[in-house]
C-alpha cells in the first residue's frame, strides 16, 4: 500500500498535485500555485515522509500552524512547530527533537530566523526541503508583504538547503516570475491549476454607501441559516454591521483584531460548528479556515486589491456546492483605502532620522533598537520601518543578530520568605540577590539585571531562567517588557543622504503600485466582461472559460459603480482654520513648521506616531478632509505653500 493511501486515506493525487510531488521527489525546487482549499499543503507533507532529512516549513500565521500540526499528529507523522506561545524549555525539546532526526517536518515563522541562537541551531541541522507557504509574500510585489520573506533565499543559501516548495493560492503572472528567479524554479516546475471555480457566482452590485445595509439585511434576510462571510474595513464598521444585522433577527457576530483574543477563539469555534452562522469580519479573519460549507461571502466595503479578494472568496463553497460571492460596490470608501496606503510611506526626514540613529548609536559595531521607541521617533508606523530594517538588510548594511526584553518585573504570588525556603546553598544564595536587588514598587518587582550582574556575577540567562521557573510553579507573576533588537553594523561607511533618498524611493514606488492595484480591482468589478474570466487572467490562467454563464456579467448585470457624493472644492476650504491647532502644537514640541505630508495626514485622518504624541486626533481639523483624494489634499497643500 502507498503512503499515500495507509498514511493520508487517499486514493490517488489530483493531478496538480501529483506534478508538484513528483517534481519535489525527483530532487528539484517547485512552485505550486492553487486556489484555496485544493490541497497545496499535501505537496510537501507526501514528500516529507520520503526525503532523507528534516522538511523545514515557513508559515504568515500561528493559527495555520496549530491547524497543520493537529492534522500531522492525527496521521501519526512526527511535526513540530517553534513559536512565540512556547516556553524556552519547550523550544529547546522541539531543537533536540529535530538535531537527533527524529522530526520530519518543522513548522517556524518566518521572524524566527531573525534570532542568532535559532539560525545557529539551524546550520547543525541537515535539511531536505525549505517550504515557504502564502509564498506571494516573498514579492515586493505580492499582496499581503511580509519585509521578512524578502531575506529567505538568502537563508537557503546560508542553510545549504538543496530544495525550495513554495505554496500559494493568489501569484499573479509577474509575483510568479519573481519568485521562480528568486529560488532558480524551472518554469515546467511552476505548476499553477487555475483560478476557476464553477461553483462560485461572482456577483457585484452596484449599491450607495447610504443604502448598503439596507440592501445586506435584505440579501442575507433571504438566506436565512446559510452559512455566511460578511467582509468589512473598518473594526468599529464590523461591530456596527453585526448589531444592526442582530435587530433584524439575522444572528450575527463582530469578529476583529481589536477583541480579546479568547473572544475571537470562541467565535471562530462556534462558526466551524455551526452554533452562529452568520461573521462580520476585517481581514483578520479567515487564514486557516478550513470550513467546506461557507455559502456566502459578501464584501460590504470593497477588498484591498483582487488578491485579497479572490483569497476572500476564496473560502465559499469548498464542497463544491455553488455558493455566492457579492460584492456591493461604490466608490464612497475608495479614499479610506487608498489612504491606509498613504499613511505607510515614511517622509524623508524619518528615513534619515533612523539612519543617523543607526550611525550614531553603533559606536561598538551593534545597534540595539526598541521598534516602538524607534517608530515613534522617526514618526514611521512599525510596519513600514519592518521593511526599512530589512531594506537595510538587503543592502548588506546590518545583520540581525538576536532580541530580548530589555525589563522583566514580576508580583509574588507567595511571601518572598516562604519562595527563599525553597533553596538552599548556593541556589539560595542567588534567590537571596534576586529578592533584594528586585525594586519593589507597591505590587510589582522591577529585575535589576546590572546590579546583579555587577555584585553577585549573576548572568542574565541565568536570572531569566529562574524567573521562567518561579512562574511555572505558580511563586510568581512574571511580565516581560521592551523587546530590544540587536543588529551587526556591517557597512559602517554608507553615505546616509543618498541611502535615505534611495529608500523613500523605493517606498514612494511600494505606493505607487498599491494604489495601481486598487484601481485595477475597481476595473474588476466594473467590467463589461464575464467575471470569472476577467479574474483568472489577472491570475494567469488562460483555462477558464470565456463566459462563465453564472456572475453578474454574464446574467446581464454590468456594474455601474456609483459616484461618491460630490465635495465642495478644496479652494473653498480654510487651510489656516483646519491646521491652525496643529501647526501651534508641532511648534511648541518641534520647534519647526509640519510639512505638506504631515499636515495632508492630519487633514485625511490618517494616524501615525507623531500624532499619538500631539494628541492631534482631539484637535478640530484631524479628517476634516477624510473624503478627499490624499494626492489632492497634498497637492492644494503645496500650492498653498508655495503661493
């Protein structure tokens, strides 16, 4: 019997599949690009079981890990997986496991290789096969970018891993021939199954911002009991979307990254099983969701691009029943997105600020950065300063070496007295250090780490280890604060002038095409072509028919999207009343005048650090002009300034 059917239960490969997996036993890279839920996962988990050495996977989320995993052990396969959710001491039994060969498969994020003790780990360790799943990600221009993908080829060259396999659903033509370059992929190894699915009717109706909810209580009203996914921007959208939904008798339930996490879970549960049937979502939700029987999926504000939208509906209809996809379209929230994009480039001066930082704070050939302190002074949001870091990266300029907490406080849960008695002789000595260089506020114990350090020679792992310990036993609460990265200054002679315009360059051109990719999706959804066609070509897939007979198009409903309402003209705005406030408080903390770019964030809403500092989010003027275009707003600005 093969290990196919004693170890999977299944019969035989679907033939993408089987392509992919023979292409991987045969010793060489692959590419498998498959629409959601067709299977992509079993193309290394197979191959896994036969090649030689460890099968080491990169994965985006925790959750798609503890999905995978639980299915692994189901089938009796030795997988593991290293993750921020562990102790120290579970990490370092998972190490041990895979440095005896007695794990298959090991499942990391892709941050982890950001720690120097874990990529030496790593190099001791014999690798068959480098997985990268949601592998879009290690595209500039992918969607859903993650900075730290960029540096994986580099780490297969640094691990001398002999075989790539990387997994994903939505690559568009150019995101797959940069992946293909990036891992040396042989085009007939690039294995994509199409875009089409037949049971999914692609549907877009144009509807005003006004009416929308009217017209949702009315499409799901008629779907009562169905399981349904309902898409929206904004968190406090979400929960004001499933409350209405709930006093129309539609049972529905909020779902964001904003809730309590226990919160989430149990709504997630409680969805798998059928208990609610009805998600009103951001995007946080639905990675791993691996429900067959999701009939619905409405996106109530428009999707960040086609990528998140083909992902999205992605997860209707996995049984293969027909399921619908409804898109109610307008142009009403367009600047909201396009706006998330603004807010993400860095002004020049914050580039060159973190470099200066960078040469400056170097002296001994290391840089300790806390990302939050760094972010807030650079007044760049964490995200893209992520990306600045791994740019700097890429250019060869720093090295990541480790991270820490740079403050540990904890709470006695029993008398300091009764936790000593638990030790004696030289132990508790060093519990005896521990206590009385603790400071003691009222509740909790700030750990001194060079005072004790200094007068008892107590390392720092040392001391760590033993509060991990005292916490295990219940002697302790234990917080963790301030993670400090360290980098190796590499090329200590770099000019910063030029690298910072080199930089805001390359984000002004991230910014360029973001915004190109939410024009392309309202072209998308206004065609006057079949859906599903318009669809698998933007994917590359030239298999899918010419008209589907079953989206909006094709019944005869082409979308007209509706203008957004219209705005009185920008030169009818007072620009002084509206910035007044904040060019007084950026004065007083800066003493210099903010730029166009800072005051065209200010006037469209847009939050970055510098704002949370100024409080500027209670002065007048912040979004008085969140319905405008940002690239006018700024281009009024700068007329302005310069008249």
């Amino acid at each position: 019997m093969s290990t196919l059917e004693r170890v999977f239960g299944f019969q035989q490969l679907r033939p993408g599949q089987e392509r992919v997996v023979t292409a991987v036993l045969a010793g060489r890279s692959a590419a498998a690009i498959f629409p959601t839920g067709s299977g992509k996962s079993l193309c290394y988990q197979l191959p896994a079981l036969h090649l030689p050495h460890l099968t080491l996977v990169v994965s985006p989320l925790l959750a798609l890990m503890q999905d995978q995993l639980a299915f692994l052990h189901s089938r009796g396969i030795s997988a593991a997986s290293i993750d921020s959710a562990q102790s120290r001491e579970e990490a370092s039994a998972v190490m041990t496991r895979a440095k005896s060969g007695e794990l298959k498969i090991l499942m990391i994020s892709v941050e982890r290789l950001k720690n120097e003790r874990f990529r030496n780990f790593i190099a001791q360790v014999p690798i068959s096969l480098l997985v990268i799943d949601e592998a879009h990600c290690i595209s500039e221009w992918g969607h859903n970018f993650r900075p730290d993908y960029l540096k994986l080829p580099d780490y297969q060259r640094q691990f001398g891993i002999p075989q790539v396999l990387l997994l994903t659903a939505t690559a568009t033509p150019p995101v797959i021939a940069d992946m293909q370059q990036k891992f040396a992929i042989a085009a007939e190894d690039v294995v994509t199954t199409g875009f089409y699915r037949a049971n999914l009717n692609l549907l877009v109706e144009p509807v005003s911002g006004a009416d929308k909810q009217r017209r949702l209580e009315q499409w799901l009203g008629a779907k009562a009991g169905e399981p349904s996914i309902v898409y929206v921007t904004q968190q406090k959208t979400a929960e004001q979307v499933a409350a209405r939904l709930s006093q129309r008798s539609i049972a529905a339930s909020a779902y964001h990254a904003g809730m309590p996490h226990e919160a989430r879970e149990a709504i997630q549960r409680q969805f798998m099983a059928g208990q609610i049937n009805c998600i009103v979502a951001t995007i946080a939700f639905g990675m791993g969701i691996d429900k067959s029987d999701i009939r619905n999926v409405v996106h109530f504000d428009l999707p960040k691009s086609i990528e998140n939208y083909s992902q999205e509906i992605g997860r209707a209809g996995r049984d293969g029943q027909p399921s619908d996809c409804l898109v109610l379209a307008n142009r009403d929230s367009l600047n909201v997105l396009e706006n998330f994009v603004y807010g993400d480039t860095p002004e020049l001066d914050g580039i060159r600020y973190v470099l200066d930082e960078l040469l400056s704070g170097s002296q001994s050939g290391e840089w300790e950065l806390m990302l939050n302190q760094l972010s807030e002074q650079s007044n760049i949001r964490q995200l893209p300063l992520k990306t600045m870091l791994v740019q700097l990266e890429l250019r060869g300029i720093i090295a990541p070496r480790y991270a820490y907490f740079a403050e540990y406080r904890f709470k006695y849960l029993l008398e300091p007295e009764v936790l000593l008695d638990k030790f004696d002789g030289e132990r508790r000595q060093f519990v005896e250090a521990l206590i009385s260089t603790s400071q003691r506020a009222r509740t909790w114990c700030t750990v001194d780490f060079d005072q004790l350090y200094g007068q008892h020679q107590a390392e720092r792992g040392r001391v760590i280890k033993a509060l991990d310990y005292f916490q295990e036993k219940g002697w302790i609460e234990l917080e963790s604060k301030q993670m400090t990265e360290v980098y190796a200054l590499r090329d200590p002679g770099f000019d910063p002038v030029a690298l910072s315009a080199e930089l805001h360059n390359y984000f002004s051109q991230q910014e360029a095409s973001e915004i190109r990719r939410i024009h392309a999706m309202l072209a998308l959804f206004a065609s006057e072509q079949c859906l599903s066609q318009r669809l698998a070509t933007y994917f590359g897939d030239a298999n899918a028919p010419q008209q589907c007979g079953h989206c909006s198009v094709c019944r005869g409903q082409v979308a007209r999207l509706p203008a957004p309402p219209a705005l009185p003209p920008l030169a009818e705005q007072d620009v002084y009343g509206l910035c007044d406030g904040l060019v007084r408080k950026h004065q007083e903390l800066k003493g210099s005048e903010p730029s166009a770019e800072c005051l065209t964030r200010f006037l469209c809403g847009i939050s970055v650090p510098l704002f949370t500092k100024l409080k500027a989010r209670q002065l007048s003027g912040f979004a008085a002009l969140e319905n405008y275009p940002y690239a006018e707003v700024r281009s009024w600005l700068q007329a302005q300034a310069g008249a």
